[in-house]
C-alpha cells in the first residue's frame, strides 16, 4: 500500500510538472525571444540585446496606447470597487436570494465577444459616443462583479457582533462602517482594485467593440502584430506580463486569508 501510494505520488508530480511546462513553456520561449538580436527573423536567435525595450519606451504610438489604457483602467478600477463593495456587502448582509447571487457574476460568464457586442448596442441605442468614456463603462461591468466576488471572501467570516457592539455604544451605523468593517475588509478591496486593474489594461475583445477611435494598449499591440511578430513586440508582451504577475501577486498576497478573522479588527475601533 505504502509503495503504491508512493508510486501514485511521483507519478501525480511528474504530471503536473508536464503542465506546468505546458502552460509557461511559451511565455518563456517569448521572453527570451524579446532579448534577440534580430529584426525580423525572431525564431532565430542572433544574439543578446535589450534595445528592443529601448524602442518600446520611444515609439510614441505605444506610449499614447499605455497612456489611454492606465487611464481607462484606473476609472474603471475605481468604479468597480465602489460598486462592488456595497454589491458585496448588500448580497452578504440583507439577501439570501440565489437568484441575486447568480444574476451578479453572468458578466464573467458571458463570452467577450457576445458582452463586447451587446454593450455596443446598448451604446448605440442610447446614443453614447464611443471612446474613453464607453471603455470605462465596459470594463466596469464586468469589473463589478469581480470585486464583489474577492471582496465577499472577506465578509464571510467577519464577526458582527463587534459591529452590533458599536452599535449598541451609539455610534452611528456610517461611522460604524468606516471605523470597523472598512479596515477588517480592506485587503480584499485592495486585492479586487488590484486584479480589475491587471485585468483592465490586459482586456482587448470588449475595448475593441467600444473604443471607437480610441486605441488603447491591447489594440495597439494587435495593430502592430498584424505585421508579423518582432522582437519589438515580444518586448511589449513581456513587459505586460511582468506587470501583470507583479500586481496578481500582490493581490494574492492581500488576500491571502480568504476570510476575516473575528478578531481581525483594528485597536481602539470602537470607543
């Protein structure tokens, strides 16, 4: 039993490590492909250089692009944790309904391609320009709902009874709110704010249906890879993607209890 079980354990982590090569083995061959010294031919390897990353921080198309997009997605990331935290905290604390609880995440279910076309639409319909403006509202849609879903984590396990005891010593429930509740869950708003960000400045389907003129970062790199693939290009994804590992690692490491501590509650709250 005891060499079976063994057996069946190598075997588990043999498996996983092929996936794990399956998953990350292209980001990989990607990221040293943008330190090729070569200009066109990038399956070649020429040399190493890191001009290539030079070249991104002057061209001035891409700049503007990244511009448009930290723009687009700090809005966006600020509308959906606002939205998000009274979304979570109205289904956690005054419903029980599973038909609420479902309705909130079909945006995540939702293909791009069919919520990109939909809001196009509805933009259409109500006569809303397309740009920055109509990008922003995108993104919070369905940025909405992932910050109710990390932020929910963290009021599932939150003691009311010390909200009930400030209460009952007369302070107010809005000052209730900002002085307990709001420090016990901030980590799980900085962790939703954080992975709406990444998530904002990666989407491209949803952008392109509603950004009209407006090129933000995703589409630029679409536009220049219609040309074929160059190491400058490369250099653009990698970077993309360290930023992106940066900020989800973060997020992770805010929320790394998946739900508030009873006691978890800051000294002198309530007083």
């Amino acid at each position: 039993m005891g060499k079976a079980r063994t057996g069946g354990s190598r075997w588990l982590k043999v498996w996983m490590g092929v996936l794990f090569v399956f998953l990350y083995l292209p980001l990989v061959v990607l990221i040293a492909l943008s330190f090729n010294d070569a200009q066109r031919a990038v399956v070649s390897w020429r040399g190493f250089t890191t001009r290539w990353y030079g070249e991104v921080f002057q061209n001035p198309e891409i700049l503007a692009a990244l511009g448009t997009t930290l723009v687009v997605a700090g809005l966006a990331t600020a509308i959906s944790v606002v939205l998000g935290t009274t979304l979570a905290l109205g289904l956690e604390r005054y419903t029980r309904s599973s038909v609420l609880d479902s309705a909130v995440y079909i945006p995540l279910l939702v293909p791009d391609i069919v919520l990109g076309i939909a809001l196009l639409s509805f933009f259409s319909v109500i006569f809303v320009p397309l740009g920055v403006g109509s990008i922003v509202i995108a993104h919070s849609v369905w940025g909405t709902a992932f910050a109710a879903a990390i932020i929910r984590t963290r009021l599932r396990g939150f003691d009311r009874s010390i909200e009930e005891a400030s209460l009952d010593l007369g302070v107010k429930e809005i000052p209730t709110f900002f002085r307990i509740t709001l420090p016990v869950i901030l980590p799980g708003i900085v962790s939703a704010a954080l992975v709406v960000f990444t998530l904002s400045i990666d989407e491209f389907v949803i952008a392109y249906f509603t950004a009209g003129r407006t090129v933000t970062f995703p589409i630029q790199v679409y536009s220049m890879i219609r040309f074929g693939v160059t190491p400058e290009i490369n250099a653009v994804a990698t970077l993309l993607i360290a930023f992106s590992m940066l900020l989800l690692g973060v997020a992770l490491y805010l929320n790394r209890g998946r739900t508030a501590p009873a006691g978890d509650v800051p000294a002198g709250a309530v007083a």
